[in-house]
C-alpha cells in the first residue's frame, strides 16, 4: 500500500506547477459534482468520494511543500 502512495506522490511531483494547479482544479469541480451526484442518487461506490478527496489533498501537499521550498 505505501508502494502506491509513494507512486502517486510521484507522478504529482513530475507535473510542473501550472499543470499542478489545473489538475487539482480539475479534481475538486469533479469532487463537488460526485457530491451532487449521490445527494441527489446514491452512487454505487460512495468510497470514490473518499478517494478523490485524499487524491486531491495529496496534490496540494505537493503544492505546499513547492511553496515552501522544500
């Protein structure tokens, strides 16, 4: 499992900094539109909501730790 973790950290840390930031905008208009999706009708698999959620907090970890310097 950290395996996998560590490759997605990965492919976020190869994006450059402008395709970082429209990825993660991408990524949150999806996550608002999942939300509406199942309040609206339940989804069949509710933990994708959870699962883009940590997706698009581990981009703007990558995000904060450029804007750092680290």
């Amino acid at each position: 499992m950290a395996k996998a973790k560590q490759a997605k950290a990965d492919d976020y840390r190869s994006l450059d900094d402008q395709a970082l930031a429209a990825k993660i905008g991408d990524e949150e208009v999806s996550l608002k539109k999942l939300h509406f999706s199942h309040a609206v009708n339940p989804i069949e698999n509710p933990l994708t909501i959870r699962q883009l959620r940590r997706t698009i907090a581990r981009m703007k970890t990558e995000q904060r730790r450029r804007a750092l310097g680290f």
